[in-house]
C-alpha cells in the first residue's frame, strides 16, 4: 500500500509539514508525494532522507512524484 | 566540513555578504549594501509613490535580483507561472511586513548586515524576527495557509520582469519626469552586476532569511541557516577589513529596543505567513510566482505608505503612528492567520 500525499500548489513549508504528517500516521506503508516546483521536491526529499527513509524522485508531466520508503 | 548540497546556500550568503558590505564602500547608504525593505522604498519613490526624494532611486540591486533569477529560472526549466493563493491577503500581509521593515529601519537582509557592522540594536531585532516567526511557525501548525495556487499563462510571468526591465530604462535614461536622487548609490553598473549575481544565485539556492529558522522550528531542517551564518560571517570579514566595524551606535538606525524588537517581530510573522522574506519574495516573483508578485506590489505601497503617513521611524526614533501601525500590523495578521485553512 502507497498513501498518496497531495502537496501540489504549495510552496515552502506546506509540502514537508503534509510529509511529516503522513510519515507519522503511516505504519509500514509507503508514501508518495506530489508537487509541483522544485523547492518543493528539494525540500520534501532533504526532509524524508533526514528521517532514514529512501526516496526517488520521478518527474511526470511538470510535476514531481517523491516516493518515500521507510 | 560543508555537504556538497549545502554548497549553492553558502556560496550565496558569502556573495550577499561580500558584496553587501563592499557596495557601501562603492557609495551606498551605510550598512545599506543591498537591504530588499530600503530599496523597495527608493523604487516606491522613484514610482512616485512618495516623495522623499533622496529615498528615491530605481536601485539596480533590486532590479538585478529580479532579472537575474528571471533569466536563470527561464534558463533551468524553474520559471512556471502560477497564482491564486489568497492574492489580496498576500498584497495586504506584505504592506505590513515593509512598515514592520520601515519601523525597525530595515529588512532581515540589512539586520544581518546592521549585526555585521557591530550595530548592538540590530540584535534587537534579531531576537523580534525570531519571535515573530516563532509565532508564524504555531501558525503554519495550526493550520493556517492562503491556499493553493494554480497553473496560470506564461504571460503572467513575464509582467513583473517587463516593468523591472522600464525600471532599468528609466535609471540608465534618467527622464526629467523621474524624480531620483543623484547621491546614496554605488554605480550603475556594479549594482547591477552585484543584483544580477546575487538573484541568480539566490534563485538556484532558494535562500531565504527566515526560511531557515522557520524550517528549523518546524522540522530541524538546517540548510537554509546555513545561507543566513555565511552571510553573516561573510558581511563580518568584509567589516573588519574595510574599517566599517565598530561597537556601538549606527548610522540610520534608532535604539529604541520595544520598536526595533517589535518592527522585526512583525517582519517574522508576516513574511512566515507569505513564504518568505522580501528578498525570497522577489526571487519567487521572478520565477513566475504571482502570488509573491502581490507580496511585492505590496511591500512597494506599504513603502509609499510608511513615507507619506510618518509610519517609518527616523534615527531619532519611531514615529507615533509607525507604533500604531505596527501593533494594528501584528493583531490584523494574528486575525488573518488564525482564520485562513486550506480550502
């Protein structure tokens, strides 16, 4: 199972205070963030890998899929 | 030892403090280098917006920042118009955030460049902006957000840059209907250069004066106070070598302790609320960010506000209705923070 986070049309900080709210909820789940600007995607990665977990990033469309796994 | 991914933050602090500490060298107002709140101010004035008419200068600084970010953005795929997130609120928020500015006699940029020069009331408002964004960090907690923003035509981008560009035209033409001041500035070409460097460079780093202890207080992130220290420690050297550090009072800066400590407390609520300081706000704009374009407009009225209705503090002091100002300041942004949640 994903939990999917949608943190589109944020900029700083919104995307990673969504993060680590879905990394607290989320038991052994992976989680998958959407934004869509780069601070973003530079910022949510830092957080997750600053936390342990392992992170890939993909680009789709001018948006960016952070996937997180724990 | 420095993380390779912490090296585009630090090199930008020791850029923003070399030179914002050389350019007062090269004539611009002392410990002025390149404070985004002051130089807003001499744009506001330059626009007409009020008319005091040495504090009005359309400053290359700032027009370098925008275009330098704008043609970096174009360049990295970074530029993407957007907006929709609560524009007014922002307009508003910003206005406050330049008279907190005006009250405390600076931006975060020139606090750190007032600290640099030995300047003890700028640790003042040091402690205020720490205090301010404390409270915009409970209020990010707490839920508060201007919403989303949304995709918008490339053309929204382009407008900030095309006026910063007839910004340029009109200080390199210099118009007899442009009312400038020919004194207080570094020339032409070397603030530009400098505003350029810096905005490009600030654009690939993200940094920002209060994003690091917001993002600190928030989740121990570190990366972006690492741009505010370099800048410091930078501005610090550049001081000692240049004869520009002493201990004790300034120039244009007052030592009332309540309002240099509540301008900048002002200053770290709003510019939490609104994503970042002046000069980050800026850079946004210039990557097609519109929301943070209204924050700019704004901080340009709130300018032409502070000047026209004595809200800005003097040398001597604060000015009654700067305090007034500033307490309506802190409660309405209180008021707008409690009440705004993700729709």
């Amino acid at each position: 199972m994903t939990v999917e986070v949608d943190a589109r049309g944020f900029g700083c900080p919104q995307p990673i205070l969504k993060t680590k709210e879905a990394l607290e909820k989320a038991g052994d789940e992976d989680i998958k963030v959407l934004v869509d600007n780069s601070t973003a995607r530079n910022n949510v990665k830092r957080f997750a890998e600053s936390q342990g977990c392992q992170v890939f990033v993909e680009e789709i469309d001018e948006e960016f899929h952070v996937m997180i796994k724990k | 030892m420095i993380k390779k991914d912490s090296l585009p933050i630090v090199v930008t602090g020791i850029v923003l403090g070399v030179f914002g500490a050389l350019l007062v060298k090269f004539g611009n107002p002392p410990n002025m280098g390149v404070c985004v709140a002051c130089f807003l101010r001499d744009v506001a004035g330059a626009l007409g917006l009020h008319h005091v008419e040495k504090l009005s200068y359309f400053r290359p600084e700032i027009l370098g920042f925008t275009l330098g970010a704008f043609l970096i953005a174009l360049i990295t795929g970074d530029f993407k118009p957007s907006g929709g997130s609560s524009p007014i609120l922002r307009f508003v928020t910003s206005a406050f955030v330049m008279i907190g500015a005006l009250v405390f006699l600076g931006c975060p940029v020139r606090m750190v460049l007032r600290l640099a020069a030995g300047d003890p009331t700028a640790i003042v408002g040091f402690v205020g902006l720490i205090a301010g964004v404390l409270v915009g960090a409970i209020l990010l907690k707490q839920g508060f957000s201007f919403g989303r923003t949304r995709k918008l035509s490339k053309w929204n981008g382009y407008v900030y840059p095309i006026l910063t560009m007839g910004m340029l035209a009109l200080v390199i033409i210099k118009p007899d209907f442009v009312h400038m001041t020919t004194k207080g500035h570094a020339p032409l070409w070397i603030s530009l250069a400098v505003g350029l460097a810096v905005g490009a460079l600030a654009q690939r780093s993200r940094f920002c004066m209060v994003g690091g202890f917001r993002n600190y207080t928030l989740v121990r992130d570190t990366y972006l106070l690492q741009g505010f220290f370099a800048f410091l420690i930078s501005a610090f050297i550049i001081n000692l070598f240049i004869g520009n550090f002493s201990w004790g009072a300034h120039p244009i800066a007052h030592t009332n302790i309540l309002w240099n400590f509540m301008g900048m407390a002002l200053v770290g609520i709003g510019s939490v609320m609104v994503g970042g300081c002046p000069l980050r706000q800026l850079i946004l704009t210039s990557e097609g960010n519109t929301d943070s374009g209204m924050s700019v407009l704004g901080m340009i009225v709130g300018a032409g506000l502070a000047h026209n209705y004595l809200l800005a503090a003097t040398p001597k002091g604060p000015h009654f209705n700067g305090e007034i100002a500033t307490i309506a300041g802190i409660v309405l942004l209180l008021i707008i923070g409690t009440t705004n949640r993700e729709i």
